[in-house]
C-alpha cells in the first residue's frame, strides 16, 4: 500500500501486512515525523511481527508503540514529459519541413543559407520551380515603320502547390548560340493557382539581323 507523510507529504511504499491488523506507528524517514498508521480496510488478519534490535523497527519512548522505518516511493514522472517531448518533436519536424520547402524564399532573404542547404545535399530550388513555358511564340513585324519582333506565351503552374511567378529572360541568339539581346519581362504580381497560367507577352524593336533564334527561360532572382 501506499503511505504518505501527514508532515511533509512524502510518499512510501509499504506491506500493509507489516502494519498489522490493528495498525502501528511509522515514522518519515524524510522529516522524522511519526504518526499512527491504520491498515486498508481490505487487510488481511495477521500475527504482529515480532520486534527483534535489528529487524528495521524504532521504538517511540513515548508510548512504546513499534514504529516502522518507510521505504521511499520513487517518483513516477507519468505521461506528461512523454507528450511534450513528443510535442516538441512535431514542432520541429514541421519547421525543418517548411525550411526546405521554402529554401528558395529563405536563400532570397539570406543568401548564407545557400551554402547551409548545400552542405546537407538541398540546394536551392532553380528559378521557375513548379512552373512551366508552353506556347512560346515569336513573330516578327513592322511598326510605325520600325522593324519589331514580339515574343507570345503562357506560363503553367505544374506543381500541387501556389507559386509565385518569377521575371522572365529573354534573349536573341544568332547561329552560333551567341546571345545578342536580353531583357526581362515581368509577367504577373499574383501568384498562380495550382494547374493555373498565366500569359506573357513583350516586344522589341530593331531586333538584331543577326538574331536566329529567341530563348525564354525563368530569370535568377534580382535579376533587373
């Protein structure tokens, strides 16, 4: 059964056997506090165990009643350290989570982490992750007399996630795949919808002659 300190409240695991059928004095081993101890009311009838110099009982001097020295209960720290370890667990799986999958926001607010991604093999996302060019179209023309070269197209969200659409980069590239001309292009300041598109379109005038080819690729960040 379990004994508790009526003093200073500690807590003692003892044989209601050793108390008796008629119960007996115990003392805290903690404070020294005694007090009489009643046995359950579900204890068994037994002989009262004889008190022998070494058989771990005092005598109080006061009334000659046998005391027993308790053993000490340990602690029991319960359930409750268990939930907020695993609380705290959660909080920081969630955290890291959201760190990788925001790394390309997290390296735009500061670069050092790029380096911090590197070294655990999560590299920033590339410009223009989860999204997708179709329908680019270039055609050439003539205005207002100047000779103009116009570039159509859509940008798809791909990806099962809202993002935001990046400028995009532009350039004109002759036969050899040198690049001639670039610009950038601010296509939209709402992000898009998973599944969504968006359309672009920019011009340029007196292209360069040299211009064979037109490439459309998702600007790096900061780029003017």
């Amino acid at each position: 059964m379990i004994v508790t300190c009526t003093s200073c409240s500690k807590r003692y695991l003892v044989d209601s056997a050793a108390l008796g059928a008629a119960g007996r004095t115990v003392r805290c081993a903690a404070c020294s506090h005694t007090w009489f101890q009643a046995p359950p009311d579900d204890a068994p009838q037994a002989i009262p165990l004889a008190v022998t110099p070494d058989s771990g009982f005092g005598v109080d001097g006061a009334r000659g009643d046998r005391r027993i020295q308790l053993p000490a209960v340990a602690p029991s720290r319960g359930r409750g350290a268990l939930v907020v370890w695993g609380l705290v667990a959660a909080v920081i799986i969630a955290v890291a989570a959201g760190l990788l999958v925001e790394r390309a926001t997290v390296v735009a607010l500061w670069p050092p982490a790029a380096k911090l991604y590197a070294m655990i093999g999560y590299g920033p996302t590339a410009p223009g992750s989860g999204l997708e060019l179709r329908k680019v179209t270039p055609s050439r023309g003539v205005e207002n007399g100047v000779p103009m070269l116009a570039i159509d197209g859509e940008v798809v969200n791909i990806s099962p996630v809202v993002r935001d659409v990046p400028k995009l980069k532009v350039a004109l590239r002759d036969g050899n795949d040198k690049e001639l001309q670039a610009w950038t292009v601010t296509v939209s300041e709402t992000r898009l919808l998973p599944g969504a598109s968006v359309p672009f379109h920019t011009t340029i005038t007196q292209p360069s002659e040299a211009a064979t080819g037109v490439v459309v690729s998702f600007a790096e960040p900061g780029a003017s």
